[in-house]
C-alpha cells in the first residue's frame, strides 16, 4: 500500500555541510509519526523542506499521490499539508476566533467578490468556518478566549492556537514542529490527550519533538534522524531498545538505559 | 462587530459636510479642503503602512504624478478635471504595479528605500521635463471643474466636490480594511510565514494593496491641484509626505478611524495655532513630541492598550 505522505532520499546542504543526506521517509494515513533525534540531526530542515519554507537540493516529495516536491509553500499548504512552528507563530494582535477564521480562508469557495455581495456562498463559508473553529476551541479548552487577542495568552495556550489554527481547514496531515518545547508539564499531558483523541477521529500526523516520553507515549512509528540521515525506523517500544539509537541519541549504552528507565518507573 | 466608529464617522462627514454653510472665510474653508485631502492621503498610506506593514516613501510621488496627470488631462489633453482624475488613479496603480512586483520581492528595508529613491525621481522629472511639465514654472490657472452645467467655481463649491471625494474614498477604504482582505494584510504584517503555511499567497495582497493605496493618493492629489489652481514642482515637496505619515503615526498605524480622526486634527492644528505666529511651528512640534511620548503606537495604540490591560484584569 502508498502512504499518504512519501519523502524519498530527501537532500541539502548549507556551504558544503549535509543537512539531509538521502533521508526517505514515510507516514500513513491516520497514524502518527514521530521524527527524532539529536541537536543538528536535520529534523527541522526536513520538515522545511517537505512544507516548502526551505528548498530541497534533491528528492522527490510525495502527498496522497499527489508530487508536491519544489512547490511553494503556499501551494504545498493548498495541497493539504498544514504546519506549525517550533517558535510558536500566531497573530499576536488578532482574537482567538480571526486566527482561526484567517487559517481556512483560502480553503472556501468564497472570493472577494462573494463577500462584498455577502452572497449565500459567503455567508455559508463563513458559517462552517465559525462552527469548525468553535469546536476546536473547544478541544483545546479556550473557550474564554474565543473574542480575545491571543498575545496575551501563556506560552503554552500560544501553542494550542497554533495547533488548532493548523487543524482549521481539515488538512490530510499535519507536520508539528516541537509542539510542547517550552511547554509546562501539565499542559503536555492535556496537549498528548487532544492529539490522540484527534487522531482516532482520522487525523494523521507527523511530529518533529526531544521530548521522547511524549513520542514514546503518542506515536505509532517513530523515525530517527542523525547527521542528516535515518538512522533508525520502528515502534516506539523498538526504538527504545536499539543499540544505534541509544548511543547516537542519549550517548546511553543499553545496559544504563534500561537502568534509567528502571529508575523512572 | 463594534459599530461605534462607524456611526461617529458617518456623523461627522455629515458635519463636515456643513462647513461652507456656517463660515463664509474662504480661508476656514480651505484649511477644511487640505484636511479632507490630506486625511484620504493619509488613510491611503495606512492601507500600505499601518496595514500591510510596508513603509512606502513612494506615497509622495503618487501624490505629484496625480496631481501632474490630473492637471495636464485639463490643459494639455483637452480633458475635463474627472476624466483626469481617473487618469491620476489608473496610471500610478500601473506604476504602482511596475515598482512593486520586483521590489516586493525583496526584503521590507529594500521596499523603503526603493519607494524613496521613485520620490526623488519624481521630482527630478517634474522639474527637468520641461515640454512635458513646464518645469519650476509650474502650470498656473488651473480652471474649476463642472458636472450637470454646475461650475465648483468659488471655493466654498469646491469644498463639495472635495468632501464628496473624500466621503467616496474613505467608504471604500473602510469597506477594504474592513472585510477579509484587511484583515489577510493585517496577517501578513504580523506573520508572513505563518500566513504562507495557511496557503495564502503574501504577493498579490501586497501589490493590490500598495496599487490601490496608489492609485487613492494619485486621486487625492489631483482634487488637492484643483484647490490650489497650480501645480510645480513645490506640490513634491516632502511637506507632504510628511505630513500624511505623521498622521499615520499619530492616529495609530493599522487604525482606520485612528487615522481618519488624526487626518482631522492634525491638519486644523497648525491653523488654530495662528493665535501667536511666531511660536506656531514650535508649539506644533512640542505637541507632536509630546503625543509620542505619550502614546507612542498612536491614538488608536493608546485605547488599543487600555482595553487589553482591562481585558487581563478581568481574565485574572
């Protein structure tokens, strides 16, 4: 079977030094897919480069059949693949309900003509993009805030409108960058519960994170990057025991690891 | 959605459209033209400024070239005083678009200093393109505009035809920044990544924004010539560009009442300064120093600020 999204010996480099040295890749549809690995592993250049923010120097990229390798990101967006980023980005000076309006407005019918017309299929856009956004707002539990700049909210509350914003439009994947660095620990479990009640609603997922109990705990294949190439592909639990992965990740041999875990629990 | 402003705007234009009818001083009454003009200019340079972020010197060139093209429609082309202010807008949009689609390609800094550089080119060529321009000398005995057998021919008719424009544009201005395309201009200032991440392209916004921003100040330009029955190379003069971004500033970039409400005060305020002529520039200064000092993101900044420190207190 195809997978939803296809990354195929991905390549690039910065003044001679590999970021992506030939990285192939691949998330199915409904899952969710954690891309690990140590500072300067390349996973946020691969995440740039697959959402359009970076060029590729080689590769083929590959959604729901669809190549979407050297589009511009705004077309890469179109073709269903919404994104976050690592520092949070919002609009800081726009309510919670306008950060979500803007994030589907260029997935409805409506042109700008519509709406000076404020024509039914204005009026029918807007209204599905409110009842969408209102749901949402709900999952993340800011309801309070629906009329409210989002600036003033806390750092973690930033990465939920972040996240939502991305789920707006109903996108086929949805690639997050570090959605919990920076995040308080408890708000992380509420973050990990909206997620997975996301994805048993379809929604399919690829997660670039350090935090690795989070991954562990989420992810149903996790993909580990080191020096711009994959070093290591499994479940969570397969991950955690290889050899390669321990030294390259944690500098761990596995005998210590599994006395840290022994530890922890 | 707050309807306030709106109504309080729609109040005042119907006040200020009262003017002439409660002062026979042509004076007074032009002091009412220039703010008029000068706060559609002014609201012009916000949807490119204050919305889309992009500082754009070339607001001052727009001006001259509207102006220029509105004047010479009537005397070298044989054209009436409408038909060259649509002239005025359609040839600085084409410009508009001629500067921008390369320039807005390049980072917002570039954007500054390119639109600056076409300013100072405007000027040159109004001053040395002398067949087409008449150079220093200018292009004086500019005649009144008529509509339906009406001549505007005293300054108090003038006036209408000034508010009428003035009315036109800024409703349509409103009707922009106020719908979905304001409010994508207002995203891409704040966030341009984030905005191309949700599939909106930055690039036609900012160009239809600077052109239309264009062709406004064009227009605006041309009705301000009429009102002075000249035009030279002084009508480039960075007076003016000065003073629509003061405005700006002073209103609260991004604002559109802000703006408007600066637009009003701030070209009477030199006027009713005229009490002590001497001091008259200094105490326009102080005043300006000290509403920075004051409210530094402007008027609508201030109130802006106001109202989030009162929306955190409740939320706490």
């Amino acid at each position: 079977m195809s997978a939803l999204l296809e990354v195929t010996d991905l390549r690039k480099s910065y003044a001679g030094v590999h970021a992506l040295d030939g990285v192939s890749l691949s998330v199915e549809a409904g899952s969710i897919t954690g891309l690990i690995g140590p500072n300067g592993s390349g996973k946020s250049t691969a995440i740039d480069c697959i959402s359009g923010f970076q060029k590729r120097d080689g590769g083929r990229i590959v959604l729901a059949g669809r190549d979407i390798s050297g589009l511009p990101a705004h077309h890469i967006a179109r073709a269903g693949l919404m994104r976050t980023f690592q520092t949070v980005r919002i609009y800081e000076r726009l309510s919670l309900r306008d950060n979500l309006a803007i994030a589907a407005q260029q997935f409805d019918p409506a042109t700008w003509l519509d709406e000076f017309l404020r024509t039914r299929r204005y009026r029918d856009a807007v209204a599905a993009a409110e009842g969408r956004a209102r749901e949402l707002v709900e999952l993340i539990g800011l309801q309070r805030y629906w009329e409210i700049e989002t600036g003033i909210l806390s750092y973690g509350q930033k990465k939920l409108v972040a996240l939502a914003a991305a789920l707006m439009p109903r996108p086929r994947i949805v690639v997050l960058d570090e959605p919990v660095a920076g995040v308080n620990p408890s708000r992380i479990r509420e973050i990990e519960a909206a997620l997975a009640a996301l994805n048993r609603a379809g929604e399919t997922f690829l997660i670039v994170e350090h935090n690795v109990e989070f991954i562990t705990n989420l992810c149903h294949r996790v993909i580990v990057l080191d020096q711009g190439r994959k070093l290591a592909e499994g479940t969570a639990q397969e991950i955690h025991t290889d050899p390669r992965v321990l030294e390259a990740y944690l500098g761990m041999t596995p005998e210590m690891a599994e006395a840290e875990m022994r530890g922890a629990a | 959605m707050n309807r306030l402003p709106l109504l309080l705007g729609i109040v005042a234009a119907l006040a200020f459209a009262a003017l002439p009818l409660v002062t026979t001083s042509n004076y007074v009454i032009g002091v009412g033209i220039s703010a008029l003009v000068f706060t559609v200019a002014a609201a012009a340079l916000n949807l490119i400024y204050g919305f889309t972020g992009l500082l754009s010197f070339a607001q001052l060139g727009f001006w001259g070239i509207g102006g220029y093209a509105t004047a010479l429609t009537v005397v070298t082309f044989g054209g009436t005083f409408w038909q060259g202010l649509v002239w005025a807008a359609l040839l600085n949009a084409v410009v508009a678009l001629a500067i921008g689609y390369p320039t807005l390609r390049t980072g917002r800094h570039a954007f500054v200093i390119v639109t600056l550089t076409f300013a100072l080119l405007v000027t040159l060529v109004a001053r040395d393109w002398v067949d087409l321009t008449r150079g220093p000398l200018g292009i004086p005995d500019l005649p009144r505009p008529s509509a339906f057998g009406h001549r505007f021919a005293s300054t108090a008719h003038y006036y209408w035809v000034a508010w009428g424009f003035s009315v036109l544009m800024l409703a349509f201005l409103y009707a922009l920044c106020s719908s979905r395309i304001g409010r994508t201009l207002v995203a891409i200032k704040q966030n341009e990544p984030l905005v191309r991440a949700q599939g909106i392209s930055p690039m036609p916004y900012k160009l239809a924004a600077f052109a239309i921003s264009a062709a406004v100040t064009g227009a605006a330009g041309g009705v301000y010539t009429f009102h002075l029955g000249i035009i030279d190379p002084l009508f480039l003069d960075f007076y003016y560009m000065q003073t629509f971004l003061i405005i700006v500033i002073i209103g609260g970039a991004g604002s559109f009442w802000g703006v408007v409400a600066a637009g009003v005060a701030l070209s009477a305020l030199p006027e009713v300064l005229r009490f002590s002529a001497d001091l008259r520039m200094i105490i326009y200064g102080v005043i300006l120093v000290a509403a920075m000092f004051v409210m530094p993101s402007g008027i609508a900044g201030w109130l802006r600020e106001r109202r989030l420190q009162r929306m955190r207190e409740a939320l706490r």
